[in-house]
C-alpha cells in the first residue's frame, strides 16, 4: 500500500456528515487551519493537524504532494446537467438578447427540438467526446461528481445513444451518475394535440424505460413538468414507471410557470425537484417536509435574463434540503462551472457562503444517494477533494469570475494538476 500526504494547504473547510444537512446547521463548516490530507487507496485516510496523523498510516506515506498553501473543499456536486448534446444555440441566445423569449423560441421550432435534431445525426462516439470534453471543463472548475441527463433524443435509439455516451465518459475526471429523461419534450414528429401525444408517452413507459433498465443506463428517472409541455398526472405517469423499474425520480419542477411539480416530487418520494422559481407555498411546505431536495439552479434564471431566482432562503429557513446544480445545457444555462452556480446563490438568491458550499457538495451527494462516499472531507470518504488557489473559503464569492481551482483528486487520482487536466 502506498499513500499520498497533501501537505502545504492553508486550511481544510468542508461540511461534516453521512446524509444532507438542513436548516441552521448548514452554516456549520469545519475548518482545520494549516492541516494535511492522507490519501489512501482513493480514500481519506486522514485530515487534520499534521502532528495527529497515525504513526502506521505515517509509515504508509510513499508521495508527497505540495498543496502551495491553498484551501481544500470536497470536490464539487453537480447534480442536474444535460451533457449529452451536439451542436449549439448561440444564435438562439443573440435573439433572446433582442427580446424573444425562451417558450417563443421553443415555439417557433427552436429550443429543445432544434438541439435534438443535432443530437440525433451525432454518433455516439461524437456524443462520448462531446460529453468527454464538457466533463474536462467541470473538472477543471472543481466538479468530481455530476449528473448527467438523456432528452434529447426522444426515442429509443438515440436515448440510449445518450446515455451510453454519459456511461462511456463517466470513467474521466468526473463521476457521472446517467439520469433517463426521455420525458423532456414530445419529440418533433410528434404532434402534441393529437392521440399521438399519448402514444409518446405510452412509448416511454412501455419501451424506452424498460430497455434502459435492461442495459442498466439509469440510476435516475425525469421529466419536464411544465405548461405546453408535460402535465403533472402525465408526469407521475413515467415516474411512476421508472421507479417501477428502479428508477428514482427526480422532476423539472415549477421552473417556468406553477404546475405543482414540487408537491408531486415530495409525494412520489423523488430524490430532488429541479429549478422551483415558480414554486407555490404549497409546494415550498411539501419539500420542508420530505426528503426530496430542493435543487437549485441560478444560472438558468441569470441566463434567461430573469429577475425570478427561485426563493432559496424561505426554503432553507422552512427546513427543506437545498442543493445547487449549474443546468448545463445549450439552451437555459450554458456553462460547467459551479463557481459561477455558489456565487450567484449568494450574491443573487441570499444563501451565505457557508450554506451555498454544503449545498454544492454534501447536499448534492446526499440527492445522488451519494453521501456516505462523497460530498466532504472525512475519514472513510472518496478523496474527490479541490484545492483552491486561495487562502479561504470566502474567495469562492468574494473572488468571483475567474477560476479558483489549481488542483482535483477524483477517488484519490490526481484529474487536474496546476489548472490542467492531468492525462494518465
Ligand atoms: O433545465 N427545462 C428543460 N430543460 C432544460 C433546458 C433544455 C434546453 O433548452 O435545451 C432546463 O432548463
Ligand atoms: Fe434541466
């Protein structure tokens, strides 16, 4: 055995625990000033005062690696992404600039459908190096665990294309947890007004979930919750069905206009619901009284040119598990990096620094049903650990826009050396 000492950081900040945190306690960070890091066979075999490590873990320490007085934070949890996607929507985005909207361009033929059409003709080797590429840029941004959405393919070949694709790159820097969301819209062969619109849904009951589950491409299940797109009973319908496949459920909830999504993912036990700036007071009670998370997107309203940002603080004050994820897209929010994501939590939705970095990283392990491996710095856990160059934890806002992140362990691998991507 052969373990690696991290030494040379100015202090270790992390959240603490085995499961997600709430409320109050979501300000609690421990903070270790000048400590080291023991890494052994890709866990943390130690962190703490350098004099407290264990003489026999000492005698296992064959490597040194020079941390150049930075601060660790546990690797980054992006827990909504849709990578999966060829071809771009900046020409989209210019005319948004000039005043259409987001639902006008969907309508107009745009939007989802356009990206799906270049999903479509993608191979799935394009689709790997897409995904792979994307997975570099959320590494070097201090991301080692993400997941990652189908939905653009909305049928069954090219969602499975998708997300063998998210399983094939999942083995880089950044752990990818593959997420079926053949509900992301009715795909353009499909006219909505029509009985054909409940045979799309028939088919992703009856056939493309089914046939993810048999290739075990799945761990989650989604849907797009949303006026014009799917109804919440049409909702519950797949979720049901992928849960019936061992699928959790996790929802696009409330994100462009009030459909009650949040109570449905309280009700059906899903592992989070997504987005929430339209979320009611009924919905904002049920997330305080479940286990599902309220998954938080900034990026997508600061994105969309919105004022709304979903009401971040009354859902952590009432008690419910909040988490933040970038909505990695080519249309809603088009970036990797959870920096960005922190810094518009607190600067733009009021959540301090300390609750938007336990809702970065524990919170989000916890809603990928990851939180015993992953999500802070602690004994026993993966070492997916982030050296900023920085000397707190307060730069994360404080120094906002440019990119902190000098070093990533994955699993105790070095993924990212000097703000490069080590390959091995
Ligand atoms: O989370 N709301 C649906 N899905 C994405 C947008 C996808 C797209 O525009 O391509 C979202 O915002
Ligand atoms: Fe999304």
């Amino acid at each position: 055995m052969s373990a690696t000492l991290i030494r040379n950081l100015s202090r270790i900040v992390t959240p603490r625990g085995r499961t997600a945190v709430r409320g109050r306690a979501m300000r609690e960070l421990a903070i270790v000033e000048s400590p080291v890091i023991v890494v052994n066979d890709g866990r943390i075999a130690y962190a703490g005062r350098e004099r407290d490590v264990p003489r026999a873990l000492r005698r296992e320490v064959t490597r040194d690696f020079d941390a150049g007085g930075g601060t660790a934070i546990p690797g980054f949890v992006d827990t909504h992404t849709h990578l999966p996607f060829a071809g771009y929507r900046e020409s989209e985005f210019n005319r948004r600039l000039k005043g259409e909207t987001y639902q006008q361009i969907a309508e107009s033929g745009g939007g989802i459908a356009s990206t799906g059409r270049a999903t479509r003709a993608a191979r799935e080797g394009e689709l790997v190096t897409l995904v792979g590429a994307r997975a570099n840029t959320m590494a070097l941004h201090g991301t080692t665990t993400a997941e990652a959405k189908s939905g653009y393919g909305l049928n069954l070949h090219d969602e499975l294309k998708q997300l063998r694709a998210i399983r094939t790159a999942g083995e880089g820097p950044v752990r990818l947890v593959p997420t079926c969301l053949a509900a992301h819209e009715f795909p353009p062969e499909c006219d909505r007004r029509s009985p054909q619109r409940a045979e799309y849904i028939e088919r992703v009951v009856e056939e493309i979930i089914p046939a993810v589950a048999a290739e075990k491409l799945a761990r989650f299940c989604d849907v797009f919750v949303e006026d014009g797109v799917f109804t919440r009973d049409e909702g519950e319908r797949v979720l049901r069905a992928g849960a019936a496949h061992g699928m959790t459920p996790r929802i696009h909830a409330d994100e462009l206009s009030d459909t009650d999504g949040a109570a449905l993912a309280a009700s059906l036990g899903a592992a989070s619901a997504d987005h929430l700036m339209f979320i009611s007071e009924r919905g904002i009670d049920a997330l305080a009284a479940s286990d599902t998370v309220a998954n938080l997107l900034p990026a997508t309203s600061f994105f969309l040119m919105s004022e709304r940002f979903a009401p971040a603080r009354t859902l952590l004050d009432r008690g419910a598990i909040v988490s933040l994820s970038t909505d990695c897209n080519p249309g809603s929010s088009m970036t990797e990096s959870m920096q960005i994501v922190v810094q518009l939590a607190t600067l733009r939705m009021k959540l301090t620094v300390e609750e938007s970095l336990t809702a970065a990283t524990l919170n989000g392990a916890y809603s990928l049903g990851l939180a015993d491996e992953t999500g802070s710095i602690e004994e026993g856990k993966l070492a997916d650990i982030v050296i900023l160059d920085a000397p707190n934890y307060l730069h994360l806002v404080y120094h906002f826009g440019v990119n902190l992140v000098r070093h990533v362990f994955r699993g105790g691998e070095l993924v990212v050396r000097d703000g490069r991507i080590q390959t091995h």
